[in-house]
C-alpha cells in the first residue's frame, strides 16, 4: 500500500485523453479514449480524505491486474458507459485494454510506458461493473455499490503446476486459468450531519470489502474502512480530519508457496492506520499533515539480512498547498 497517492517514475506522459456524449437527458453518457478505471470504479468517498494510494485504487486490484491495471498513472484505451435513470441509481460499465502497458525488459509498467502514448488495443480486455444506490441525501445521505471485475487473460496457479506439484520444488509455471476476477461492495454513510449544511457535512462511515480467488491471485482479500469528519469546526468548515485501517490479504496459496520454498518468514497481510487533517489555507488551498503506521510492510517479506521480516514502518508528513480542482469548477472524479 504506498504511502502516497501520487507515487510515480520521474516522467512528462500523457495520462488520459477521451470525449464523452450525453445523451436522453443526461440518463446515458459514453466515454471512450485512454482513460484510467479509478477515475471512477471501486471508489469510496470517504478514501478521499487520506494520502496513501490505497484508498484510491486499492492494493488488491493493483497487485492482481496486469501492469497494475488503468489505474494512475497508466491509463489505457476503453470505453465506458453510464446509465442513471434517476437520482438514486447509476450504473457503470467500463471495457478496456487489459494491459495498459507493452511487454519490454524492464520490470516497472511504467518504464514501459514511459510516455503513455503506447495505445494498446491487442491485449485480453479487461471489464468492470459497478452499480450505485444513494438514499437520504437530503438528511444522512448514504450510497451503497456493489461490482466486480473479470480479466479475460490468462493468469497461473499461485503454488501448484500444472501436474498438481509445488512449483517451488518443480520450477515450473503454474497450471494455467482463463480470467480473473474480484467482487467488492462499498458504503459510505453520514451519521450525524452539521445543521443547517448544504453539503452532507458531519460525521461519515465508510468502507470497503473486496474479493478475489486465490489460487491466481497475490492478493485475495482486501479491505478498508474508517470515520470521517468534515464541517465541524463552524469557522472552520471546510476543514476536515479522518481515520482510517486497511488490510490486504495476501494469498493462501501465496503463503503456502513461500512455506514450501524454505523461507524464514512467509507473507501472510500488511495493514495500515492513517490519520489526517485537512486544513484549507485560502480558496482551493489545503495543507495536510499525516501520520502512517504500516504492519508488515510488503506482507511480510524478509529484511536485508534474510533471516527476520521487515520491520513495522511509521510514517509523518506534511502535504503543503494541495490544489483541490473542485475549487476550479473540474469534477471530483478529475481531482488528482
């Protein structure tokens, strides 16, 4: 889970590039060009409060997706459509390249896709769905989502090949599966609402659960959640402060190849506590001091010397004059 949301190679690319058309009144809009997913799937509101990348697009589905998946800061070309017949109900189904960066010598996707102007259109495609339900909004709004994901590559068994031996022992690939996939549900719900508010200020819940199988994936468990409060200082009101755990799950089969391999530790999950405070210095200009703790950073994976796990690792910092783009008139969606 990297500690920031805008953790990244040293680069000039272009990121995302698309035309969008409304159309029956604003009840369907397509989007389609190089456009990144969490823009706008397995988002939560109230993870838009902290500074680790996780609460963005979370650990799991960027472990478990190709190059990590069109997720900042690899977009990828796709289409994406959203029907929202009312106020209450949306729904959203992007397909795209499922590979957001070309194969090449270097490890890092983004070294790969140094420019983001690689535009590849060969690779197994990658969908997602995603509906929402938002009630109350004049009162203790809430909104529920439920979606998933199915990668229609191929992805290996995480431990066995294709014989049912251990690969740690064999060396061979892992026995091979068409697709992966995940389901998740998220909520975000205000509990107490600052009288009189607008905007649903106050006091909020959130959080989200996340699945995928396990014999594919590194990851297969993943959740987050944490309390928010906005609004609450009245000379104040846009100040906010929120605190947050994530865990991410790593695989059984992951776990059990480690094991069968020797190793001194295995992995087994890494979570995290972050808590923050957003203050706002004048019109669009914030400044966020935060403070992380991370249990068993990587999952669990050995330290230098080989023989014991990476230590637990603390993190403080100060993030000054952040420029918010609601402040310029650009959706939520375009903040960055």
């Amino acid at each position: 889970m990297p500690v920031s949301n805008l953790e990244a190679t040293p680069a000039t690319r272009l990121f995302e590039l698309w035309l969008e058309q409304h159309m029956f009144d604003d009840k369907l809009a397509i989007r389609f060009g190089q456009m990144s997913a969490d823009a706008e799937f397995v988002i939560s509101e109230g993870g838009g409060f902290f500074l680790n990348g996780t609460w963005g697009w979370p650990s799991i589905t960027a472990a478990d997706m190709p190059s990590g998946g069109p997720a900042y800061p690899l977009a990828t070309p796709g289409v994406r459509v959203a029907v929202t017949p009312n106020d209450n109900f949306q729904l959203l189904v992007g397909l795209y390249n499922g590979d957001p960066a070309p194969p090449c010598a270097s490890e890092d996707p983004q070294v790969c896709n140094s420019d983001g102007l690689d535009f590849e259109l060969d690779d197994p495609p990658l969908l997602l769905v995603e509906g929402a339900y938002k009630y109350n909004q004049d009162r203790l709004a809430g909104t529920i989502k439920l979606g998933g994901w199915n990668h229609f590559g191929d992805f290996e068994h995480q431990r066995f090949d294709v014989g049912g031996n251990v690969i740690a022992v064999t060396g061979l690939p892992g026995k091979p599966f068409d697709n992966g996939y995940g389901f998740y549900g998220i909520i975000d719900q205000l509990i107490w609402r600052v009288p009189g508010s607008e905007d649903a200020k106050g006091v909020a819940l959130f959080g989200r659960i996340i699945g995928a199988p396990s014999d594919r994936n590194l990851i297969d468990f993943y959740a987050d959640g944490g309390i928010t409060f906005s609004g609450m200082i009245p000379r104040r009101p846009d100040d906010s402060f929120a605190i947050g755990l994530a865990y991410t799950g790593i695989s059984d089969q992951v776990h059990g190849f480690d094991v069968d391999s020797g190793l001194p530790v295995a992995r087994n999950y890494e979570a995290l506590l972050e808590i923050c405070y957003t203050m706002q210095l004048a019109q669009g200009w914030t400044l966020q001091p935060d403070f992380q703790y991370i249990w068993q950073p990587g999952g669990n994976v050995p330290n230098e010397s080989g023989n014991a796990a990476v230590a637990d690792a603390a993190v403080v910092g100060v993030i000054p004059a952040c420029l918010k783009a609601d402040s310029l008139g650009i959706p939520a969606d375009g903040e960055r």
